[in-house]
C-alpha cells in the first residue's frame, strides 16, 4: 500500500437532515445531529480516504470506534467530518483521527479503526454464510 501513508487527511462537507436527524424520542422538542448519524458521518469519511488510496481490489471495514459527541447542531447547519489517517498496523489496520466540526465548534471527536480486506474474497465469505 505505497499511496497510503500515515498523515493523510480528507474532509467532507454534510448538512444535518433525515436520517441523520434524532428529537431524542421527542424529548427535546427540536431534530438535532444524531450521535450515530454523526459516528457515520465519520465512518464514511474514513473509509473514503483509505479508498482513494489503495489498489483496485481493496477496500476497508470498520471495527471499532472511539468517540465523543461534546456539542450539538440543529437540523440544516452545515458541517465537516475530518478524517487523518494516524498509524498503519500490521500493513492492513488503518487507525484513524476522526472529528466532526459546524464551523469552528467540535461536535465530535475521537478515533477509528478499519480494516483492509480483499472485496472479492470478503463477498465470497458472506454470501457462503448465507
């Protein structure tokens, strides 16, 4: 994996609404940035810096996250989830940097882990589990 080296980062832009919306069962009385919307948000920016940088074939999985959501956003504001890739273990467990931000304020912030997986091989596996 030459392309992909520790210190990579990406970041995507997202605007809170539908399923990344929760009232908090109505408790709240406004829809604000879910925590597992938001942990999604983070999860996809992961995985979408690891494939824009390995070999046709590859692609990654998640297996473990570490967050914190410190802050909230109502419905419609406009954020970014960060993404650095911090350490590669065993040539094939990406260990991530992950945020998500509304402007300047954090609203989450923690770590992520994926792992590298052949796509033909790991297809093969679960539909024979099927």
């Amino acid at each position: 994996m030459p392309d992909l080296t520790p210190g990579l980062t990406r970041s995507e832009d997202f605007v809170v609404e539908g399923i990344l919306l929760t009232d908090v069962g109505g408790t709240i009385g406004v829809s604000v940035l879910s925590t597992p919307g938001m942990i999604g948000r983070m999860e996809r920016n992961a995985a979408m810096l690891a494939i824009e940088h390995l070999p046709d074939g590859k692609a990654t999985v998640g297996f473990e996250v570490c967050i914190k959501h410190v802050a909230g956003a109502p419905e419609g504001a406009s954020c970014t989830a960060y993404a650095t890739l911090r350490e590669i273990v065993d040539g094939r467990k990406l260990r991530f940097d992950v945020e998500v931000r509304d402007g300047d304020r954090v609203l989450g912030v923690g770590t992520h882990e994926r792992r590298v997986i052949d796509v033909a091989g790991h297809a093969g596996a679960i539909s024979a589990q099927g």
